[in-house]
C-alpha cells in the first residue's frame, strides 16, 4: 500500500502519525507499537471498511469530531515517545 501502510496477518501498519490518530478517531483498535529503525509504526487491527477510510482520509472527505482527531493526535505522540524510550 502507498504512504507507507501496509496489511500483514490481519494488522494494518502505518507510520503516519496523523493518518494513525485518524483511524482511532474513527474507531479503528489500535492493537500496539513497534519500532523500526527511528520510525514508530502503529498497528492497528484491520477491520472492515479501512480501505474505505483511507480512501477518505487522503481524498479529504474525511469527517470526524475536530477535538477528538486533536486529542488523538497528542496521545500517539505521547506513546512515539514511550516507544522510543523503551527501546533505547
């Protein structure tokens, strides 16, 4: 997949911080984290319909509520950051 996601086993990756904090948004698990090289990348659990939201997503279209997406966003800072620490 273009953007740098990609579905392996049933998990749907992505090192896209904004793109990660949308799929939450919009109610897609996020299952964990994992680190390659200084990249963070977000696993999330592929459900039905992400190929339909990504669609969106890079066709803005898009619509999720403004301060949750900012919240979101913050949050999987917060964990790039954990994530990193942890592996140091």
């Amino acid at each position: 997949m273009a953007n740098g996601a990609t579905i392996v086993d049933n998990r749907f990756k992505t090192s896209d911080l904004y793109f990660s904090a949308y799929l939450k948004t919009a109610g897609v698990p996020l299952l964990t984290t994992e680190r390659n090289d200084r990249k963070v990348i977000f696993v999330f659990e592929r459900v039905d319909g992400i190929k339909d939201l990504k669609r969106e997503y890079f066709n803005r279209s898009a619509k999720v509520p403004a301060l949750t997406f900012v919240d979101e966003i913050r949050s999987l800072k917060s964990l790039t950051y954990l994530t990193r620490e942890d592996s140091i």
